[in-house]
C-alpha cells in the first residue's frame, strides 16, 4: 500500500476573501478534501502537515520544511495539495523540487485543483505554466501591496506593527496614534531633562534608579504588541534608546516613515533607503513635545556632539563588549587618557559586574597577541596557505557549480517546453493568441536564466583569481602585524570583537578575550 503525506496551507490573505468557499477555503476543507482523494485510491496517509497564516513564497514554513525532510528520507511515496499553490508560489521552487527532487527521490507529487501529477510525462509543462501563473501573482500581489503602504505613509498612517513608545494604537481608526500619557510623562521627562542638562547615560541611570521600565518592557508589562531587539534582554534603560527618542520627530507630531525598504518581494531582508525616499508627513497626529523644547534640545544635542581623539574614531569604536552584559563598551576620558567602560555600568549599578580597560593597554594586549599569531603562521606558512586558499575556493567552486548546472538544465527545459510548445500550435492544439502569450512567457523566463547563468560563469571565474588574493592578503598580513602600534583600519580588518571582563580582585589582570577575523 502506497503511504501518502497530507500538506494544507492557508494565508492571511485567504482569511480576506469575501467568500470563505474561495481559492483554499480553510486547512478543514483542505484536509476533508485530500483524505477522501486518499481514502479512494486506497492510499494510507503517513502524516497531515499544516501551515497555518504563512504565504506562499515563504521558505521558512516550519511544516513544509519536516515536510520535506521526510521526503527526502523516504517515508511516504506521494505527497497531496489541493493545488499546487499551496505548494509555493515561486517558479524556482516548482523546479527544484517538483520537476527536479521529488522524481529522484522517488516521490510523486499531486494537486487535486489544477490537475499537477509528476507521474503523467505530458503534465510537465502544464506545472511550469501554473508556476509562472503563481509567480505573476506574487508580482502583482507585492506591486499593489507597495502601492497601498506608499499611500498610506503619503496621508500620515502608522503602519508599522508597533506602536512606538509614548503612543498607542487608534482603536476606532487603523493607522492613526493617539497619546498613551504613562510613557509620554517619561518622553516629557527624558526631553526636560536633556534641556537642562543631564547627559544621555545620567538621564538612563535616573531613570533606572526609579525603576522606570525601558520601552520594550513597558509595553510587556502592559500586554502591548512588542519586539525585543535581538540579543538584547532586560528592562533597563541605555543611552542608546535615550538617543533615540530625543531624535525622533515623530514625538513633534510629525511621522517619518520608509527610512528601510525591502530588496525583494522574495525575501524578508530590508535595507536603508536615501534619505530623499523618506516619507515625511507633519502633524498626522498630536505631539507630546512643544517645538520650543523640541529645537532646544536638538541644538543642545549637535553642540554636545564631539568627535573622539581629535577628530577620528576611537581605535576600538564597536568592537569592545563587555563580558559580563553583551553592550558594546563606551569611551571615556580621564587625566589625558582614554578607557572604555562597560555602558550598563554606568546606567544602573546593579545592572552590570562592569568592565574597564585603557585604550593604551588594550592596544599592547592587542599588539602581544598579533605578534604570537604571526610567529604562528611564520612556522606554518605552508600549511596556512593550503588550508585557507585551497578549502575555501574549493567550497566556494561547490557552490556555484551545482547552481549553474540547475540554470543549464532549466534553459534545455524551456527550449524543450518552447519548441513543443510550437508543436502544438502548429498541429491546431494551441490557439495562435494562446501560443504567443505563453511563448512571452517562456522567453522572459530563458532570459532570466540566461542572466543567472552568466552570473555563475563570472563568479567561477573570479575564484581563478581568489587563490592568488588569499597569499597576497597571507602576505600582507604576516608584513603588518608587527608595528608598535594599531590603526583604525587595522582593528576593523583583523578584529571582529574583544570581549573584556572585570579585573581580577587584588591584581592590575584584567581578561581580555581577542575574536580575529581569520
């Protein structure tokens, strides 16, 4: 007896329609639906995998990946979706696993809706055209949703999923803040405060003192809709969330929005957008702060704002942490030194065991360690150079040769596809309008490809030259190390991060641990 795998899929944007009968319908209907096609083919059902409210161009669907392992291991012979939308909507995905993966690892692949079934040899094309339909609807899917966010942003809604600090979300209406006066007393507070005076830190350790939650907690502790920064935990407050809130003009009344913008409709990954992209709205809702306190502060703030050691960046700038908190440690300055502090030290007492170094003595620390790696890699040069030049091109080569292989199968797919598809046409099966429509398609996807795949025949290229560049860097690198002191562009190449710990009762010893970036 055949073992068949149940998969059912269902999305926020099937939870919209006006007809709940629509497209999926629900995982109940879905799971009905494959267990009676089951039940009449006589089939044993190895599993029932569900996603609920994940989209289908989501590659991180927990279920669909156990899926897919157990496909791979072999435990059950077909796998059933009531369409191969379910499945994905990407186009590559369809290839990769349904035209190429499932028939090598023995799996046959079903969707009752659209009649996709890898055991029928004539059913091929058909799958590729249902994955160029649902890889057009992801397009479009992603152009209007950035059409209706642009929209939004132009009129002055909020549509980020948390409310920032000091406001709460319009009830009655979406996108609009209203004042939550709990935290707005603290902004007051925070903008007072820095008008008078106070530093950034000493504002934090005021308010830690008082035992003030930090924004995220606040809104823990309140049961709002919160995201905790990553690596980051406790209720604490930092100069770095003081700084952001005396920068924000959304506390002015004004909302400021697109500062970040998605690369693909493919992927989650953001990244920043010039500034001229930025959607700028004054007054869409009421301010906390008065602009007379507003401009003071901001005055105050660029007055206040000094470059470290006489213009350039502090030597260790982002690459000291401490080890007893995680924070990146602060710089400071005393009798014509320079030390680096642990920043929850200085916000709260109790927050942190601290950590303290000088610059001076962290350099020599630095500087020791660099010249025992050198000595290191003086004694093994040969060995060094084979295992960093020779592993890493050939991983690297791995990498790109299979995906170029993929891209080459594909393009003798859609030649094949096309030239069937003519076949078609002329012997009447196809109409005329239906072969150029479908022929436009095929022939944008073979230029993609096409693109892809000179892509990967310059990245293999460019790997003939790597080996080369990995001595010259070896080279470089056993020449540089032995100075008397460091550079700024020395630490940010050699160093990732250096973890420093509080010194040892009754010694000057203070442990110092060196991340490299080789």
């Amino acid at each position: 007896m055949s073992k068949a795998a149940i998969y059912c899929r269902l999305s926020e944007e099937d939870r919209n329609k006006k007809n709940e009968a629509d497209d999926s319908g629900s995982i109940q209907n879905q799971k009905a639906m494959l267990l009676e096609y089951a039940a009449q083919h006589s089939w044993e059902v190895y599993d029932i995998y569900s996603d609920d409210n994940y989209t289908g161009s989501d590659r991180n669907r927990p279920t669909f990946t156990r899926m897919l392992e157990d496909a791979e291991g072999h435990r059950f012979d077909i796998i059933l979706f009531k369409s191969q939308s379910r499945f994905t909507r990407e186009l590559e995905l369809v290839e990769k696993y349904i035209n190429g993966l499932f028939p090598i690892w023995g799996i046959r692949f079903i969707s009752l809706v659209d009649n996709a079934d890898t055991s029928n040899k004539g059913n091929k094309k058909a799958r590729q055209i249902n994955g160029l339909v649902n890889e057009w609807y992801l397009e479009d899917m992603s152009e209007n949703i950035r059409a209706v966010l642009t929209s939004r942003r132009k009129g002055g809604f909020h549509i980020g999923a948390f409310a920032p600090y000091g406001y709460k979300k319009d009830p009655e209406q979406r996108g609009r803040l209203l004042i939550d006066e709990e935290a707005a007393a603290v902004v007051r507070e925070i903008f007072t405060l820095f008008s008078l005076g106070y530093g950034k830190t000493a504002i934090a350790r005021l308010l830690n003192e008082r035992g003030i939650p930090n924004p995220t907690e606040y809104k823990r502790l309140h049961g709002l809709r919160y995201q905790q920064p990553k690596g980051k935990t406790g209720a604490l407050w930092k100069y770095a969330a003081i700084s952001g809130i005396l920068t924000n003009e959304l506390y002015i009344g004004n909302m400021v929005q697109g500062r970040y913008g998605s690369v693909s409709y493919k992927t989650k990954q953001n990244k920043p957008q010039p500034r001229e992209m930025w959607y700028r709205v004054e007054g869409p809702h009421k301010a906390i702060i008065d602009r007379d306190l507003w401009d003071r502060v901001q005055s105050l703030s660029a007055s206040q704002a000094k470059p470290f050691r006489g213009g350039t960046i502090g030597l260790f700038a982002r690459k000291a942490r401490c080890a007893g908190c995680g924070y990146t440690m602060r710089s400071t300055k005393g009798r014509g030194k320079h030390y680096l502090q642990c920043a929850s030290r200085r916000a709260a007492r109790d927050a942190c065991p601290g950590a303290f170094i000088s610059v001076d003595t962290l350099e020599q620390l630095v500087i020791q360690e660099l010249n025992s790696l050198s000595q290191r890699y003086l004694d093994q040069e040969e060995l060094v150079r084979r295992a960093a030049c020779v592993q890493n091109v050939n991983r690297q080569r791995q990498n790109w040769l299979k995906p170029k292989e993929t891209l080459r199968q594909r393009l003798d797919d859609n030649r094949l596809c096309l030239r069937s598809l003519y076949m078609d046409k002329v012997k009447g099966i196809v109409s005329e309008a239906d072969y150029r429509f479908m022929a436009d398609s095929f022939s944008a996807e073979r230029e993609r490809v096409e693109r892809l795949l000179a892509e990967a025949s310059r990245h293999l290229e460019e790997l003939k030259s790597r080996t080369h560049s990995e001595e010259q860097q070896r080279e470089r690198i056993l020449r540089d190390v032995h100075v008397e002191h460091l550079t700024r562009e020395m630490v940010e190449h050699f160093i990732d991060c250096i973890i420093v710990g509080k010194r040892l009762p009754g010694t000057q010893s203070v442990p110092v641990e060196i991340h490299w970036n080789f």
